[in-house]
C-alpha cells in the first residue's frame, strides 16, 4: 500500500516562506498525479495544487496562485509545495494526496479524485 509522510511545516511570519515535502513509499511516485490539499478548524478541505505524473501540467487554487509552486522529483519519490509570501490565512492542516488514475484537469481539484492521503503538516502563519 502507497504510504505518504509530509514534513516541513512550521510557524513562520506572514510575507516568510515555507516548503512542504511529501514523500512517497510503496509504489514509485510516477505513477501518480499528486495533489496537495489544507484543511483548518470548522473550514472544509480545499484544493491548493495539483502536479501530474510527469510534472509537465500544474494547477492552483486561485487563493495561492502565484504564491506556492508545486514540483515533484521523482527520481526522489518526492512531491514539494513551496510556499512564498504567507498569509495568516495560509494556516491550516497541509495535506499531500496521491490519485493513480489519468489526470483529466478539474477533476484533479477535488478530494474524492484521490486514493491516499498523508497524515498532514501543521503551517501556522502569525501577523
């Protein structure tokens, strides 16, 4: 079974930088679009970016655009999301996300797209 562990979250300032790993084991990670995905206290869980297999297409929720990057190295079996100019709104639950079916564009938003799921790394964004 395909088993993903985040890392990197912290407190960090508004307007600092973050990134987010999320290693991937069982399965090599090419065989999955992978997607990341924040949840905070009372909010429902929101799409923040998606990379696909190769890592040639790359999409974001319209709240980050331009702020984060998704990458992948997959020779490393790692997805990252780097996160610049954070806003205390940024702050939530960071959860990585893997789907080993064809990526097909906004379907790709959507939590029930994916098969496996991290446990989650905590971002906290001060003012």
């Amino acid at each position: 079974q395909v088993q993903l562990v985040e890392s990197g979250g912290g407190l960090v300032q508004a307007g600092g930088s973050l990134r987010l790993s999320c290693a991937v084991s069982g399965r090599t990670v090419s065989n999955y679009n992978m997607g990341w995905f924040r949840q905070s206290p009372g909010k429902e869980r929101e799409f923040v970016a998606v990379i696909n297999k190769g890592g040639g297409i790359t999409k974001y929720a319209d709240s980050v655009k331009g702020r984060f990057t998704i990458s992948r190295d997959n020779a490393k079996n790692t997805v990252y999301l780097q996160m610049n100019t954070l806003k205390p709104e940024d702050t939530a639950g960071y959860l990585c996300a893997a789907d080993g079916g064809p990526y097909t564009g906004a379907a790709n938003f959507k939590s029930q797209r994916y098969d496996y799921w991290g446990q989650g790394t905590q971002v906290t964004v001060s003012s």
